[in-house]
C-alpha cells in the first residue's frame, strides 16, 4: 500500500500532470465565459436578427404536460433543439479561439526555432578585393621568410 502510494505521488507530481490539472481548469473557466458570451451577447443577437426568438426557447413538443389546477400529472416532453443551436454555437467560439491560440503559439515556437540567418554573400567585386588581400598577405609572409 505504501509503495502504490508513494508511486502515485510521484505520478501526481510530474509536471506534465500538474500542466494538464491546470489547463482543465483554465478549460472549465474560459468556457464559462464564452457560454456567458454566447448566450448573454451573440444570441440575443442572433435572436434580434431572425425576428426576436430566443433559441433557448425552441423545442419540438412530443407530449403536452397534463395540468390539474396547480398540480403537474403529467410533464410534457420536448426536444429542446434550440438548446441544442446553443451549445453548438458555445463550441463552435470555443474551437475557433482554442485554434487561433494554438496557432498563435505555433507561430511564436516557429519564431524561436528559426534558424539564424546567414549575412549574404558579398558582391563579387568585394570578393575579389577580398581573395587579392589574402594573396598579398601570403606573398609578402614568402618575402619575408626568404
């Protein structure tokens, strides 16, 4: 028993698993505020534009609920697709800002693992002048050991 538990610490305690705990959080976070955006800013919006219906609202109604007074005997039963246009509509923002961060990410780590870049070649008058110093220098270096 002590053994599994010390082998699971070791396990919880890696980076890559305190990383991902994080990143889940974050997850659960930064999805409640793209849901707050999407039904508080972008559907209501949406709404607005196809004649004022909330989606949230929409369903197709299977079985009316059976009402006695104030008594429930029955509940109705309804495919709630506007709910479902809703939370496709969460997800579709969420995949869309997932990828430009990854692609942001991407093109920083491109950015880091660029190559440095070779100066170009001189022009070849330059090259020239260069080859004829090298040469002078070595013939006056034979002059003077003779």
């Amino acid at each position: 028993m002590k053994k599994t538990l010390e082998e699971f610490k070791k396990f919880a305690m890696r980076g890559n698993v305190v990383d991902m705990a994080v990143g889940v959080i974050i997850g659960g976070a930064f999805g409640k505020i793209v849901s707050s955006i999407v039904g508080d800013i972008v559907m209501p919006a949406v709404g607005v534009l196809v004649g004022g219906v909330s989606f949230t609202d929409l369903k197709l109604v299977l079985k009316q609920a059976v009402v006695e007074g104030d008594t429930v005997i029955s509940p109705e039963v309804a495919i709630n697709y506007g709910n479902f246009i809703q939370v496709t509509f969460d997800f579709l923002i969420i995949a869309v800002a997932v990828f430009l961060l990854v692609k942001g990410i991407n093109s920083l780590n491109r950015k880091k693992e660029a190559p440095a870049k070779t100066p170009p070649a001189p022009p070849a008058d330059i090259q020239l002048l260069t080859e004829i110093r090298d040469l002078l220098k070595e013939q006056k270096k034979d002059d003077l050991q003779k």
